[in-house]
C-alpha cells in the first residue's frame, strides 16, 4: 500500500489539491475530519480541552465547541497551542490509521493523508512521497486576509503560529506550487498523479497491501508445503 503524504500551509490551498486527488479517485483521509470527530459533543477528546481550557471553549446553548474562541487562544498563546495539540493527538493518530486500516481492508493500494501537522506530528516517517503545497508569502497573506475577513497583523499570527512553509518546502519530495492559477495548479496535480502517486506499487509497498499478503500469506504456505513435500520423499 502506497501511503502519501499531504500538507502545506494556511491557505496554502491544500484543500484544492485534496479536492483534485479526490475527483481523480484517490482515497483522501482528512485529518480536519478526524479532528472535528474527537472533539464531538460528549467525546473522550472534547472532555479533556475543556479540562485543560476550561468551558470558556463551549458554546453555551449546545455544549458543542466553539471553534472560534478556541481559535482565538491557541493562535496567541503558543503554550496553550502546544498542550492543544499534545492533549488531541493520541485521538487523532488513531482516528486517521483507523481510516486507514478501513481503506486498505477495502483493498485500496494507494491512500493519501491530507494532514496539516505531518511533519509537527512526526507522521511524515509514514508517508512516502510526501507533497507540500507551497505558495510565495505574499499571496500567502493576501489570500489568508481575503478568506477569512481579517486583518494583516491577525494573518501574520496565523501564518506564524505554524511551522515555516519554506522549511516544509525544503523537506518535501513533491512540490506543488500552487501560488499561480487554478488551472497551473491543476496541471501540476496531474503530473504528480502520473508521476508520484498512480505509478506502480514498488514490492515493499505491494507487500504491506491487503492482496500482497494474502500473496505472502499463501505463498509461504505453499513453499512450506513444497519443503515438506522435498523433504519427505527424501526419506523414502
């Protein structure tokens, strides 16, 4: 099985290569969708922030997350979004080999991990290829700014609470530089599909798939067989 890698920046536009990867029928585990899992009303991962936090973090009338106080904290306070990150990511990395495990029960031989924190989490020695979507900082900003109505400082914060994109950049086995236009970025994802994610599984990655150890499974059994067999008929 062919595990790859996502990530990138904030607005980046990683979810735009998800969303290309998808249409062209790669399986996509979503970190994101993982995460918004653990932290559903009366879960294991929303008991324990809001232990740490404090039920500031909850909206009042459902008992629910409030995504945007909880935001506001840990993008100002790099401590609090340490612990954030320390107290969720036992549940997201079993939620995510989970999704996993039900893809390549599926049978699937190619799965890609869209995750924001690959190389934070230590997740990237998983991966390979692992693809960074990069953009220039500029258009970083600016696009940041635009989506989500904030200001240049708020942005900046943002964009600096995370680990430097360049140095993702430098890190990365697949570039896809999508600080151009829609149709540039879609051309650079059909290039990385032919050539890094749709290309022939190498035999380690055939070994751990679902058909390659029922390979390995029968044929050792038949080898073990056939020894047997050699070894009896040369005792007669």
């Amino acid at each position: 099985m062919r595990i790859v890698g996502l990530t990138g920046g904030i607005a980046s536009g990683k979810s735009t290569v998800s969303n290309h990867f998808r249409s062209s029928g790669i399986p996509i585990v979503d970190a994101d969708v993982v995460a918004r899992d653990v932290v559903r009303k009366g879960s294991a991962g929303l008991k324990k922030i809001v232990s740490a936090f404090g039920e500031e973090i909850l909206l009042q009338r459902s008992g629910e997350l409030d995504r945007a106080r909880l935001g506001e904290i840990i993008f100002s306070d790099p401590e609090r979004r340490r612990v954030l990150n320390r107290l969720l990511a036992p549940y997201i990395t079993r939620g995510i080999i989970w999704e996993v495990l039900k893809l390549w029960l599926r049978g699937y031989e190619v799965v890609v991990l869209d995750i924001p924190l690959l190389f934070e989490t230590k997740m990237n020695i998983w991966t390979n290829p692992v693809i960074v979507v990069w953009i220039d900082g500029e258009t970083q900003l600016r696009r940041l700014m635009e989506r989500d109505g904030i200001s240049e400082e708020q942005a900046r914060d943002r964009i600096d609470s995370q680990m430097s994109l360049e140095w993702k950049r430098t890190n990365a086995d697949v570039v896809i530089d999508n600080s151009g236009s829609l149709e540039d970025t879609r051309l650079r994802v059909e290039e990385v599909l032919l050539q890094d994610i749709t290309m022939p599984l190498t035999w380690k990655e055939y070994g751990i798939s679902r058909n390659g150890c029922f390979v390995s499974v029968f044929g050792s059994g038949f080898i073990a067989f056939l020894a047997y067999s050699i070894i009896s008929m040369a005792r007669k």
